[in-house]
RNA sequence: GGCGAGGUAGCUCAGAUGGUUAGAGCGCAGGAUUCAUAACCCUGAGGUCACGAGUUCAACUCUCGUUCUCGCUACCA
C-alpha cells in the first residue's frame, strides 16, 4: 500500500451458516484481518471492519430438510454460534451483520435492479424441471435421479456423488422431485445473467494494474481464469430460500447466492452507519474526488479468490457507484496433524471447542495461528507445535521478561516508579524500540503477518538480553541507582509490548497495562510512554501458563477419536429403495480376468482396460488410476457388469464395469471372488 | 490433460529489482547465570537452496525441461 488513504473499508469473507468455525477459517480469512484493523485503529485511522452470516443458498436449505427443521432454525443456530466464536477468540468486527436481514434483502434487490435497468444482464430462456405439485422450479440438488455414467439411483441433479460426475438435472435417467417424490416436468425458466466475458477486457485491464501488488498466489489464479475466457453467469436461480429478484416476471426465483453475498458487506455497513449515525456511502461509494475514497481490503481464503477478485469487481464495475477493492490479501490453506481440514470427516480443530478446552487462552491460540499463517503457501498446525511456541516463546521470552521485571521492581522498590523515569535513558533500546515499530508497521500493510509478530516477540528478546547483560541482581547492593534507571528502561520496554500486542494478543495487552498500572481503553502509537514520579506497579502476575504434554496428548488423542467415530458413522450410509427380484437379476455380473491395462491419456483417473470375461474380451474405462498402477492389476481377478449399455468416455467406447468397493474418503477397491474362479462365473 | 502456486538446514518457514562466507525460530551440542514459569543469555554444529540443462563475469533469485506437493479446471467408472 504505497498510497495513504483516509479511509479503510475492511472485510472478512461472510462465513456460511451451516457450520461451526475452525481454526482453518480463522488463519484463512480473520485473523490476518483483525491484526490489520487493530493495528490501523492504534494509527487513529478511520477504519472498519465488517462481516457477517452467510445465510442463503441452496446446502442451507438441503442441511433444514435432512434434519427436519426450517432454514430459519439453522441460520439462527449458526449464526449465534459463529458470532459467539469470534468475540470469544477476540475478533474485533465493528459489525456482524447477517445476510437475512431485511436491509440487506433490500440492498441487494436495488443492486440488482440497478444493474437490470442499466441493461448490463442477458436474459436467457432453458428448460428445467419444475415439481407440478409443489407449483415451483427445482433446484439441481432437488432433483435424483439414476445416473446416466454409473446407474446410481441416487444421483442428485447437479452431481453424482458416487462416481463424482457432473451433471445436467436433464442427463438424469427416471429424475424424481426430492420435494415430492413425483417425476418433475421440464417447463421452460427464464434467468438472468451477467456477461463475464463483455467485462474481460477491462478486467484483465485493472487486474493489471494490481501485478506485483497482489500476492502471487492471488495474482496468478485471476490471470489462470481470465485465461481460461469468462463465460456469462447466471446470477438468479430457482430456489424458495434467498433474495427475492424484483422482477415481476421472475416470481419464485431467488438471485444467486455469489451475488447477494458480496453484497451483504455493503448492507452490513449500510446497518452499521444507521446504528452509529455514520455516512456508510462514504465506505464504499466512489467520492467526487477521487483521494477520498476508502480503501477496501477483502481477506478471504484461496477458495474464494475468484468471486472476490474477479465476480464481485465486475459486478461493482457495472453498478458504477462502487469504489474497487485494492487489494485481496487471500490466505493459502492451513493443515492440521498432516491432513486437510475437513468437516466432512470432522478432521478439524473447532474455535467454541477449543474455547471449551482452553477458556482464557484465546491469545495462545491467536499467536500461533498468526506464527503459522498460510501466507505465501499451505502450512500446518500441529499440537506439538502449539505446544512449542506457547512455551518456548509466550512464556519462556514474553511472558518471562515482564516477570521478571515486575519481580525485581517489587523486590528493591516496593513496584514503586521514582527518581527519573520518563524516558527510556538507553539509546540503544530506544533506537532498537522505533525499528521495531517501523518494522511492525511495515509488515503489517504489506500483510506478513508473521513477520509482525514475530518482531514483537524479538523487543521482549531484547529485553530478556537487556537484562542479563546488566544484571540488576548483582549490581542492587553498591549501585541502587544504576539498578533504578535498568529496571525503568525495562519497564519503558513492557510499556511498548503493552502497545504492541493491542494488536496481536489483545487480552494479554490488557494484563500487561493492568501490570503497569496504566488505564487505558486503546493507547494509540503516538501517544508517549511516560511514568510519573510515585508511579505504583500493580502486582505481578503470569501472563501465559505453561502447556504440559498431558494436554497436548488429550488434544491429539480427541482429534484421533473424532475422525475415527465419524468415518464409522460414514460408513453406514443409509440403504437405497427397496427393488424386486426381476431388477436385480437383470443384471448379468461376472467373474472376468484383467489382460491388459493402459493409462488414458491426459486424464488423470482412467485406466483402459481389456477384460476377459469368459464371453468375450472387452474394453472397458475405469476410473480407478489413483489407486492402481496399470501394470500391478494385470491378471487380477475382477467382478464385471457386462450388460451395462455401452458408453464412449474419451474416445473409447466402455462396455461394461468393474465393480469397486469405495470408502468414505473415496478409496477404491476391487470386488472380486476370494478364490479364483473360472472367467465367466455369474455372481449374483 | 490445461492453468496457477509451491518444493531453501532434523522441523516450521524468511530470503524487492541476480553480486562478497544463504538467514530466523524451534530442536540438538557446549558454555555462562540464578532475578525469573528448570525459564533467560552466549557460542557452535547442520543446507551441492527438488533435479537437469541454458543465459550471464556472476543465479536460490532469469529461461527451458524433468519430477513431487497443493489448488482450480477438465475427464471420471
């Protein structure tokens, strides 16, 4: 950020409300943007820092009817849980907004309506299912149906998740209405889209304008999808929950939940201004003269760098109002004890757990995610580590140094500040302490966030040196005096850590002031650190405990059991309709032999193969090259579905399948006869 | 397969525009010390900077190729 700006218009992506926070989202998207605005707010800038629920779209309403509840009921829960999460851990929103607010219904239908008059969308006719009974259009993921790859029955309209095709509701075979369990009509739908691909030149025009700027992870995915060529996108659906479009010829249709979610940044500063009495255009509107417009910064993780860098901004660029963001400081993914994070598997360490387990120690928490941030590439959590850096440096150099200082200030002078005080008398400390800062504040605008914090650690570092160095201890008894003015600067050190960690170790900030003896709601950077004469110490206390290993084991051996209690639950899907003999004798499968396999080329999951069945010999595509090398299956023994239809999959016509046994992390595996049969053999 | 990002000490990671002996923290070894939560402080060992070519007086840093990891995308029984 080479520019100063008056004004800082601060986001983090609005979390989905179908699910607790992790430490994954938090390093991803909050963390590096709360340290951001802690730290603008002590420069006394106009800064703020918006968020809010994620509430519409259509795993929300998937998620209300598994459970047999309303969407209304979900997004209450999560909503109160998520907001809960982020005060607890200290992340300090100047509002949490959600997106079901009528405020924001509002907004997002005058965006839309704005950018329908202006005639920025295509209006296109399809044809869709609609459920008769139910008087309303379906959404891909309420239509299943057979699969017209693998036969699953239970295929949903937008995706096969047995063998991970990606469908059109049309390429079901027998599709069924999950609403009324009736065999829908295709009825033709009209919807709304906006052209990507009319707004690529000056896409690729301003993102320009943003190499070198932009980190290179951010940078070179927007470049990969210009690239690639935008395509128009839809930006209304068939659904019941969401934004309504303000259409009269668009009853029953929602607007895309990727445009009224952006949109939910604007309406929750939009609420903000109404609730503080503030100007909330001046946040996000363009201004006459250009210097005063806000600085709008989003903090999202990898996943949604293309919306945030590429959707949002066109669709900003076609209001025309709308100022720009200037930087998307998007986060890599973190890992956790070697794997990804996943909630699926419940592999994940969750923010109100932790909380649970560990109440007060948000701080710990926070400084190791921020040691960790996946900044320039993925990075891991791992207990050990957690354990590790709390000990080796919030206690043993943070937490350390102020001990001991606070100690010997009681012990030779009852923690009572006299003699002269105000100033830091060491030049060397006094120069190191501004370096400090620059080097703080520099990392922290150009977003290294561990860099930052790891330069606070280093002036309690130099402390620690300080101390030794000139030894209090030894000198008190003939040189009360010199052990006087040490322990002061060391004090005018605590002090500056006091500042500093405002922004990093919020609570912490607090006990150290609280230590000193300083109330102070925020102590802004260019205010002086000064004691008066008779200043009075507070008592020592510690700042941060010391994690033992039993901790950390408990931790470890929790997260083993989540994931193995859950992958238990997952194995026991729920069985499929009940069918009569005829179906299943329908199909032929047999006993066939591997004789030749080769991988096909430029996929990455196809082996060819060429199976003797005892009727024949055939080809047959399979998607099983993750899991076998072609040459270690030649001769295995296989099951085959010999009277599949036929199919062509790249080129080569498939007839027939093997049947694989699949896990719930989708690892294959062949069903075959234990004993080796002649080829040929019915299995049924 | 296409595209993007990344592969740097045992571990986690830094290393603008190419330039003398490649850095930090942790871990490890040795020393010093006792004010402190056996913490602090000092010293040291440890790397052919994924691999192979090329450009250059000079490459971790630029170009090309190979390979591995992650992501997006395609294909996917």
């Amino acid at each position: 950020m080479e520019k100063d700006f008056k004004r800082y218009t601060v986001t983090s992506a609005l979390p989905y409300a179908n699910g607790p926070l992790h430490i994954g989202h938090v390093a991803g998207a909050y963390l590096s943007a709360d340290i951001f605005v802690r730290h603008l707010r002590l420069k006394r800038k106009d800064v703020i820092y918006i968020c809010g629920s994620d509430e519409h779209g259509a795993a929300i309403t998937i998620k209300a009817k598994k459970e047999g509840i309303t969407p209304r009921q979900i997004i209450d829960k999560y909503h109160q849980e998520i907001k809960t999460a982020f005060e607890n851990f200290g992340i300090s929103f100047d509002f949490y907004h959600r997106t079901s607010e009528p405020i924001h219904h509002d907004l997002s239908k005058e965006f839309f309506l704005s950018l329908y008059n202006k005639g920025e969308f295509i209006e296109k006719d399809s044809d869709q299912y609609y459920d008769a009974e139910f008087n309303q259009f379906l959404a891909d993921r309420y239509i299943t149906g057979t699969c017209p790859v693998c036969s699953n029955e239970n295929a949903y309209g937008d995706q096969c998740e047995k063998c991970g095709t990606s469908l059109s509701p049309i390429d079901l075979i027998n599709p069924i209405s999950t609403l009324s369990g009736k065999t829908p009509v295709l009825k033709s739908t009209k919807h709304w889209f906006l052209p990507l691909d009319k707004y690529q030149p000056w896409l690729e025009n301003w993102l320009e304008g943003k190499k070198g700027d932009w980190k290179t992870n951010v940078y070179g995915q927007c470049t990969s999808w210009l690239k690639a060529g935008l395509q128009p996108r839809a930006m209304t659906r068939d659904l019941d929950w969401g934004v309504d479009v303000p259409l009269p010829e668009a009853e029953g249709k929602k607007l895309y939940v990727w445009l009224d979610a952006p949109i939910g940044y604007i309406s929750a500063t939009k609420q903000w201004g109404l609730d503080n009495g503030k100007d909330w255009e001046k946040y996000w509107k363009r201004q006459p003269d250009e210097n005063d417009n806000s600085c709008l910064i989003h903090f999202i993780g990898k996943d949604n760098i293309v919306f945030h860098c590429i959707i949002f901004p066109a669709i900003l660029h076609a209001h025309g109002e709308y100022i720009l963001p200037e930087n998307v400081p998007a986060n890599e993914f973190l890992n956790l004890e070697g794997d990804k994070l996943s909630t699926s598997r419940n592999h994940a360490v969750w923010l109100h757990e932790y909380m649970e387990d560990f109440p007060g120690k948000q701080d710990e928490l926070r400084y190791v995610l921020t040691s960790i941030l996946p900044e320039t590439s993925d990075s891991e959590f791992t207990w050990k580590d957690y354990q590790a850096r709390v000990n080796n440096e919030l206690v043993a150099i943070l937490g350390n140094f102020v001990n001991r200082v606070m100690i010997l200030m009681h012990k030779y002078f009852e923690g009572k500040v006299t003699g002269a005080s105000n100033e830091l008398t060491d030049k060397n400390l006094h120069a190191a302490i501004n370096d400090g800062y620059d080097e703080i504040e520099r990392a922290i605008e150009s977003f290294k966030f561990r860099q930052a914090s790891a330069a606070v650690i280093d002036i309690a570092r130099m402390g620690n040196r300080y101390l030794t160095e000139n030894e209090p201890w030894k000198i008190f008894s003939t040189e009360p005096e010199k052990t006087r003015e040490v322990l002061h600067n060391c004090l005018h050190i605590i002090a500056h850590l006091g500042v500093l960690t405002q922004t990093f170790l919020p609570a912490s900030s607090k006990k150290i002031l609280g230590m000193l003896n300083i109330q102070k709601e925020n102590w802004f950077y260019d205010e002086p650190v000064i004691f008066i004469e008779g200043h009075q110490l507070n008592k020592a206390e510690l700042l941060f405990e010391k994690v033992e290993d039993s901790i950390i084991e408990r931790q470890v051996e929790k997260l083993k059991e989540k994931t193995s209690s859950n992958q238990m639950k997952q194995s026991a899907i729920p069985a499929k309709q009940n069918i009569d003999y005829e179906q299943f004798s329908a199909m032929d499968i047999r006993a066939g032999t591997i004789l030749e396999a080769e991988k096909v080329a430029k996929t990455k999951k196809l082996l060819k193969l060429l199976i003797d069945t005892g009727i024949d010999q055939r080809t047959v595509v399979s998607g099983i090259a993750e899991y076998y090398e072609p040459e270690n299956i030649i001769g295995q023994q296989v099951s085959i579905l010999v009277n599949l239809a036929p199919r062509e999959i790249k080129g080569i016509v498939s007839q027939g399948m093997i049947l694989m046994a699949e896990n719930s992390e989708g690892k294959l595996t062949f069903v075959s006869p234990v004993d080796q049969f002649a080829e040929g053999s019915v299995i049924r």
